[in-house]
C-alpha cells in the first residue's frame, strides 16, 4: 500500500527574516561600538604614555626633587601606566565578543522558521518549532477581525481560532478574503489542483 501523497499547495507565507536579524544583530552592534572606542581610547592613551617617557629633553637628578613634589596625585604609578593597556585589552575583548553575539543571534534566527501553507486540504502553520493543521472541513468561515487585527477562523463544532500570523490590516484583509474562497472551492472540489490530479491517470 502505497503511502498517501501530500496535498498540493495552493498558497504560503513566509515572515521576512529582515527585522529578526536587525534585532538580533543590534546588542552586538552596540557591543562593537563600544569595544571599538575603548580600544581607540587605549591606543591614544598608550601613544601619549609613550611619548610622555621618549621625549628628549634635560633630566633632574632624584636627590633634587622635594619630597611634596613625589607625594602629589599626578605623581606616575605603576597603576596608572597599566591603565593604557588594560583599556586597550578591554576595547578588543568586547570587539571579540560583539562577533560572537552577532553569529549567535544569527544562527539562533536561522533556525527560527515562519510558515503558513494553505493546501487543498487545510492550513498548516509551522511558528516557533510548532507545527499546526486545520483541515477546511472543520472550518465554517475564514474573516478578518478588525478588533482583534487578525485572520478568524470560525469551526463549524462553534469555536473560533485566529492565525497568529502578522499582517498589516489592508494584507490581513485580502488574505482572510483569499483563503475563504480557497475554502469554498476546495469543499467543491474547484480548485485548479484538484482538477488537475483528478486528470492525472493513476499509477
């Protein structure tokens, strides 16, 4: 017994990745601005460090220099001269980690698949890793639903279900219009798909 073909699709939908991505990619866009301007800071800084020390010019002798002189807060430390390059090192580890949060966000988009399918047997939805079928004999009526700015799905056992799907409302609109009539046409039998595999001989 052979295994049952799949019904043809009629219609799809597929959300635009565009604005996923852009979301996903805005806190490594904010990571790499920051690392970038640390690390320019901790270059500019390491540059005067060491023109401040190679700069030629008359030397005083220690034993010359009053003890006040070496006790005020300008004095140079040890600290002080490590903070050029700790900011630099700091600047390129937020830029490696930019990288790294840009390729997670990404992946974790890519694998995040958005489709709704309407075939001459029913809708299916796949959203977030689900799958959901709707056969068109449990439908009564496909509308739009202005309030609630969604696809209503009104069953003949008397519940309704909406499509989570976004749309602005003129789209909504027209495809709750396009999918009720591919409903009526595939409970007649109608639809250009069903007429076309009813020519098909059979194997």
């Amino acid at each position: 017994m052979s295994a049952k073909e799949p019904a043809p699709i009629v219609g799809w939908l597929r959300r635009s990745p565009l604005k996923c991505v852009t979301l996903a990619l805005l806190p490594a866009m904010l990571l790499l601005a920051t690392g970038t301007t640390l690390s320019y800071l901790g270059r500019v800084q390491a540059g005067q460090r060491i023109g401040a020390t190679s700069e030629p010019g008359f030397r005083i002798a220690p034993e010359s220099v009053p003890n006040w002189m070496l006790a005020l807060p300008h004095a140079p430390s040890r600290s002080v001269e490590q903070a050029p390059t700790g900011v630099l090192a700091l600047g390129l580890g937020t830029i490696l980690l930019s990288v790294l949060v840009a390729l997670l966000g990404v992946y974790r988009v890519a694998r995040r698949e958005e489709l709704l399918t309407w075939t001459t047997e029913g809708l299916s939805l796949v959203m977030l890793g689900r799958r959901e079928e709707l056969a068109w004999d449990d439908v009564e009526r496909v509308t739009w639903d202005a309030s609630r700015q969604q696809v209503r799905l009104e069953l003949r056992s008397g519940e309704e279900s909406t499509l989570p799907w976004p749309t602005e409302p003129e789209e909504g609109a027209e495809l709750a219009k396009h999918m009720e009539t591919v409903r009526r046409k595939a409970s007649w039998g109608l639809l250009p798909e069903q007429q076309r595999r009813r020519r098909e001989p059979a194997p």
